[in-house]
C-alpha cells in the first residue's frame, strides 16, 4: 500500500532505540524525511545509517534530552514545521509509589505528559495552516489497565491521553489528526533491562522472568518494533485521516476485554 507520505517530514523523539526507532525506520520505508532523536550518539549514528539505507536520506539528528526546553528547540530549529509529529520519551523507572518523592513526581509528569503537550503546541499551528498533519503518541498499555510499580508513568501517560482527547476533536476539521499506541510488551532495550533487574531482585534466572511475563500475553511472543512502526506509519499516512482522538491498543490480546 502505498501511503501517499513520501516527501513529508517529521519529528520523531526518542528514535535512537527501541520503539521510536521502529517509527522512525517504517517512516523513512514510506519516503518520510526524518529528524531523529536521542541521548547516546552511538545509537543515534547507528539509526541514521539504516535510515539512510532504507530511504536514501539522512535524517536530521538531534542529540538532546527531549524534556529540556533546550531540546526541544534544537528539534523545532532542525525540522520547524513538521507534518508528523511522533511523541516518545523515557518512561519513569519502576518505583513502589510510596518512595516517589515530589521531584520525582513532577519529573515523570513532565517526561510523559508536558513534554509532548509541549511539542504539540509548537507544531500544531503550521499543521491546521497546510491542512495536513498527524501526530502519534506513544503511552502505554498501563493507561488502560494498571501495571504495578508504574504508576506514576500510568498517570502522566493518563493525563496526556485525557488532554488531548478535547484537542484531537477541536483541530480534526483541518485532517490534523492525534492518536495514541498503546504498548504492552514489546522486545525492546528497556523490557531486557526490566527482567534483568527483576531477575536479579528476586533471585531467579532471566528465563523465568521472560516466561513469566510470556505467559501472560495470548500471542505468546513480545511485539517488535517493526510491526509498532507500521502501525505509526499507517496512522501518519494519508489514509489515516478519519482515525482520530483514538487510543490504540498494540498487546498481543494481553488486555481481557470483549470490546
Ligand atoms: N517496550 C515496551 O514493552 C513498552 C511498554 C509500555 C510502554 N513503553 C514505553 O514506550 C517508550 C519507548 O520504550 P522502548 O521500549 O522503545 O524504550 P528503549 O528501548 O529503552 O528506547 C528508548 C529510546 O528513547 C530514547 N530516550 C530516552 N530518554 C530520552 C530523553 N530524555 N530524550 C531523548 N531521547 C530519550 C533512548 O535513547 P537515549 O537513551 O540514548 O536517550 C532510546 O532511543 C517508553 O516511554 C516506555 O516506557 C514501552
């Protein structure tokens, strides 16, 4: 299929890894021209020569903590006028919701529900003026269905889902359209990292843990940041433009409900 985005642009935080990076990697398939994101620079080199393998373009990078002002700015200065916006960042670390102390709350707050609002506010004006624009959100399966430890990533990702359910339906009749994925568990640096340290804190082997969690995901497998990118580069694509304000759930049936 092909999804009428080549030669657009777009902004994809947090694309060094993991699930940004498959965004990112389906975009440039789709002949999207890319600014990418991230702390480590390694990392950041690495996703640009596959982009660039893949699409012929290199992509804008910009080294940067996504939550700073001064990030945020240096996207904005190297792509001011996307037509996709993908919202990614780090999530809060694991932490009993006794010990989050205020700093930490607030920083959580600003990671998954400032940052993108932020970034959204800045975009969203050229979108309505060209009447093309897409902006994806990635959150958490945790916003529908609470995952112990995470609450306070839960929280945020909550807020932003609720502020942006208003703003989805007040820019939809200029085809700007804002959508959210929800990820259960996907194959990514941060789910090995989170059964490593499981592992280590309760004493059993890396295995265990990973069955564990397998055992509750009727696909039996994690998700890959492939398939979490294609499903990014459908809602970025033109035939996208009537699925909005929507929250959609990507957990291999992990989720029991009927509907
Ligand atoms: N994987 C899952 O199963 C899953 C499930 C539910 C929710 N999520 C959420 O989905 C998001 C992505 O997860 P992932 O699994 O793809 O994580 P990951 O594999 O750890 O990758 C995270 C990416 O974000 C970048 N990053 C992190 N903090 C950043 C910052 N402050 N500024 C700029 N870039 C930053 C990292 O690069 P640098 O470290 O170099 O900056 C890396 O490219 C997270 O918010 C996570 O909580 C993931």
């Amino acid at each position: 299929m092909d999804l009428g985005i080549a030669g657009r642009k777009a902004i994809v935080c947090a694309s060094s890894r993991g699930l940004g990076r498959g965004c990112a990697l389906a975009l440039a398939e789709a002949g999207v021209h890319l600014t990418i994101n991230g702390r480590d620079e390694k990392a950041l080199e690495e996703t640009a020569q596959a982009i660039k393998k893949l699409s012929g373009h290199s992509p804008h990078i910009v080294r940067a903590d996504v939550s700073s002002k001064e990030g945020q700015a240096a996207l904005l200065k190297a792509c001011p006028d996307p037509d996709i916006l993908v919202n990614n960042n780090g999530g809060p670390p694991p932490k009993n919701f006794r010990e989050i102390d205020r700093d930490a709350l607030l920083d959580g707050v600003v990671q998954n529900m400032v940052t993108p609002i932020e970034l959204i506010q800045a975009v969203i004006n050229t979108m309505i003026e060209r009447k093309f624009g897409r902006i994806i959100n990635i959150t958490s399966s945790s916003v529908r269905t609470p995952l112990q430890g995470l609450d306070l990533s839960s929280g945020a990702r909550a807020g932003l889902t609720g502020f942006l359910a208003g703003v989805a339906r007040e820019v939809a009749p200029d085809n700007v359209t804002i959508n959210a994925i929800l990820p259960g568990m996907f194959d990514t640096d941060r789910i090995k990292s989170m059964v490593a340290k499981q592992s280590q804190s309760r004493n059993v082997s890396e295995e265990t843990v990973r069955n564990e969690r397998l055992a509750t995901i009727p696909a039996g497998r994690f998700g890959t940041p492939e398939e979490f990118g294609k499903m990014c580069a459908f809602l970025a694509s033109i035939h996208a433009g009537f699925i909005t304000g929507q929250n959609i759930l990507m957990d291999g049936g992990a989720f029991r409900s009927s509907y």
